[in-house]
C-alpha cells in the first residue's frame, strides 16, 4: 500500500480511504496485508493529478525523469506503445516489441521515464 501511495501521490491513508469507499480494490494476502493489485493503481492515476517522487535513479544523463505506472501496452511482433501516468501526465512511448518483453511491462508495472530531446525512454526503478 505504501508504494502505492507513492505512485498516487497521496498518503497511506487516503489509499485506505479509496479501499473503503470502494475505488481501489483490495485483498489480503496470507500474512493479513493488505494487497492492491497494479492495474487498479494504474486506473486509479489515472484519476489523480499529483506527481510522485522519482526516487533514488542511479546515474543517467537524462534529467527529466518521473516516476509513474504503465497504464497501457499495445504490441505487436516488432513494435510497442507504452502509455505511463507519471503524476498528471500521461507519457506514451514506442519501444521494440523485445525490450517491453524484457523489462517484463504490463499495466500495473512500476517504470521511471526518461525524456531527452523528442523521446521517451522507459527503464524499471532501482
């Protein structure tokens, strides 16, 4: 629940709030915590209009990068579009097909988006 907030932008407690009022749904795994699944957050920034932090990154050259949930991906055998909600923007990226394979992307998927010049790059958070 706690990365999730961190994606929303919100506290823990107002993720709790959306469990209770009904727009986040939620289970509880064998320990008793409670679970949300990635495509709910990700519908569910969808909604919010609150960045979240990018968080430590490692080093890249890139300097605007933001931290979001892959909301979308449409692939084909060579191509891909993947659609991040990153706070209140939504970013959309074309990629090989392969390298959303490898990176293991799917709605739900946790990704910091680099821009540089006209493109977006999508790499998994360290």
């Amino acid at each position: 629940m706690s990365e999730a907030a961190g994606l929303l932008g919100v506290s823990p407690d107002t993720v709790r709030r959306a469990i209770d009022a009904g727009r986040l749904p939620a289970t509880r795994d064998d320990a008793g915590r409670t679970v949300v699944q990635g495509r709910d957050v990700a519908a569910l920034a969808q909604e919010q209009a609150h960045p979240a932090a990018v968080g430590d990154l490692g080093t890249s050259s890139a300097r605007n990068q933001m931290r979001g949930i892959v909301t979308c991906v449409v692939s084909d055998t060579v191509m891909s579009q993947v659609d991040v909600q990153a706070g209140p923007f939504r970013l959309v990226s074309l990629l090989s097909t392969e390298a959303v394979q490898e990176l293991g992307l799917e709605p739900g998927s946790v990704v910091v988006a680099s821009v540089k010049a006209t493109h977006v790059t999508i790499g998994a958070p360290s």
